[in-house]
C-alpha cells in the first residue's frame, strides 16, 4: 500500500505543479488612486496574463485508476480530496478576473462555523502605534531569533518583489522594504512566521522516508498552517487586538457586496484609510470588476484555520506533532491513527 499511496500523491504533486495560477494585480498603483480620487469607485483590476495548460484528462485518468484501488477508506478519501483539490485550483485559474472564480475559491477555502470568539475579536480597538521600527530592524530582530534557535544559516534579506509583506520559501524569508512594524507586532511575526511556518518547512525536509511531508502544499495545509500560527500566537501570548480584529473581520465579511461597500463597512474597524483599501483588496482580488458580487475566500482561511485546528488539538493534543510534520489538511487528522509519521519534529515551539 505505501508504494502505490507514494505513487499517487507524487502524480498529484506532478499536476499541481502545472497549474500556473496567481493574482499578481498590474495595475494596482493606478487603481487605488482612482479609488480615493473618485467617489463610490469599484477598482477594474487586471492581472498577469500566465500560460494555462489543460489538467482535467491527467485529473480524469488518476481519478478513473483510483476508483479500482482498495485502499483504506480514509486514505482514499484523503486522495480523493486532493485530486478535487487541485482540480478547483485549476478552475480558479481559468476564471481569473471573473465572477466564477468565487464559486471555485470557495470550495478551497471551506467556511467553518464562527463560534463566539469572533464576537469578541471584532470589538477589539487596535493598538495605537506611536513608534513604529523600519524593515531593518525587523531583519536583525528575525536574524537574532533564528541565532538563538540555532538557525543561523537561515537567509533572511529585504525584498522589493512584495514591499509590504513578510514570506517564507522552504528555507529563506523576505521581509518587504517598505514594512514598519511595532515591538508588540514583531514579536507577533517572530512565532507566526518562524517558529510556525519556517519550523513546519524545516521539519518536512528533514524526513525523505515522510510519506505525507510529499504531499504538495494546497489550500487545505495552507488552512492549517494559518490556524496553527494563530495558535500558537495566542499560546506564546504574543497576538494582538490588531491582528484579532483583522482575522475576525476577514472571516465576516460579505462577499456579496462591492469593493467600496466593504471599504465603507470596513473602516470605522480599522479607521485608517490605507489599511482598509489594503484589507478590501485583499477580499476583492480575483476579480476585474470589483463593483459585483464574489472575490477570492482564501483570507477566511486565518480565522476558520484557527477555530478547526484548536477544535482538533482540544481533542488530541499529540496532532500538534502530526500537523508539524505533514502537508495534510486539518480534515484529514484520521491519517494520524496510520502510523504514516515515525519521527518526531525537531522544531515545533
């Protein structure tokens, strides 16, 4: 069985590579002065144009041979999940820039119920930050901690590809030039991006024998690897009102409405301008036209990550090390009792 299961997650890993999907926004700058230049403005975004490549008879095939194996039922299923996985990321790539394409991110991005906490976090005030530290100084203080943990070798470097952002690739992280940072957010970033997203890449190259560290990354590991940063945000006690309001406010928001409409809805939260455009562009992407109707769900995935995976870890603490190790989805937590992991992670926090 762990031949042929190899088999079928390597194929799937082969396909997905050849879905050329990206919401790189090219006229961002021009638009988000039009917005602010003309009253009750929709911005018309437009996208890089990428080569797509037809999957769907590679999908129907590993699909067909899949239906004659007799795997386990939740392996099955987990394969299953997978193909469809890949498949609606394909459709989401064909329908780029149109309102289709909130039909398919949403079957990627599954709602999960709110519970009551949102109620909590979206009554937050956000801190007020008086004195905010350059790029720089986020840089040194992300090189500082990965000295400390022995990770020294780990690249850390400014970028200008993404400006305002912080990301991490296997085993580099870049942190936008233009990012100014709080110590009380810093300290936020240092456990969500290091000691969850690094750890997690590190420890699924550290085992060539993991099964389930070669399954490829999908919008159901992004879901929890997002939760299990929060989680560990709020067990460092390091998360913030800020980053509560926003992750609540993004698991709220109708999508039915249009982009202005969620900017007005918005700010009164978040109360400065710029930060709201950038949160309503966020929900809106996907779309050209941003006066209709949909958007791209996967900002929900923060906050209903976080509400699965700790429904999960309340129930078996010892998933923590299972979901630190594996590329799998927080619905795909059976795979645990398969004994499909043999070591333990050697970073998790």
């Amino acid at each position: 069985m762990r031949d042929k299961f190899i088999k079928y997650i390597d194929n799937i890993k082969a396909i997905r590579k050849k879905v050329n999907f990206s919401l790189a926004i090219t006229n961002q700058l021009e638009e988000r002065q039009k917005f602010f230049a003309i009253k009750n403005y929709n911005p018309q975004l437009q996208y890089k144009a990428l080569p797509l490549r037809d999957i769907s008879p590679e999908l129907t095939t590993l699909a067909r041979l899949l239906k004659q194996e007799k795997f386990p039922i939740v392996i099955q299923a987990f394969i299953e999940s997978q193909i469809s996985s890949v498949n609606d990321s394909f459709l989401s790539a064909i329908y780029k820039g149109k309102p289709e394409i909130f039909a398919h991110s949403q079957k990627l991005y599954t709602y999960a119920p709110l519970g009551e906490l949102y109620k909590e976090w979206v009554r937050l005030k956000p801190e007020q930050n008086n004195h905010l530290l350059e790029a720089e100084e986020i840089l040194r203080q992300f090189k500082q901690l990965l000295t400390e943990k022995g990770l020294a070798s780990i690249a850390v470097s400014l970028s200008r590809e993404k400006p305002n952002r912080i990301w991490v690739i296997p085993s580099k992280i870049h942190i936008g030039v233009n990012m100014r940072k709080s110590q009380l957010e810093i300290d936020r970033l240092l456990v969500h991006e290091i000691q969850t997203h690094l750890y997690m890449n590190l420890n699924l190259a550290a085992d060539p024998s993991n099964i389930l560290a070669r399954v490829p990354k999908s919008p159901q590991s992004l879901e929890k690897n997002e939760g299990m940063a929060i989680y560990n945000e709020i067990a460092q006690q390091v998360i913030t009102n800020s980053a509560k309001l926003i992750y609540a406010l993004r698991a709220t928001v109708d999508y039915r409405l249009s982009f202005n409409e969620i900017y007005k809805w918005v700010l009164p939260y978040l109360s400065e301008e710029s930060i709201a455009y950038d949160f309503t562009l966020r929900i809106k992407r996907g779309l050209s036209d941003t006066a209709g109707p949909g958007g791209y769900t996967r900002d929900r995935t923060y906050y209903n990550g976080y509400m699965k995976l700790q429904d999960k870890l309340s129930q078996n603490i010892k998933l923590k090390e299972f979901f630190y190790m594996t590329n799998v989805g927080i619905s795909n937590s059976d795979l645990f009792e398969y004994n499909l992991v043999q070591i333990q992670p050697k970073y998790i926090i």
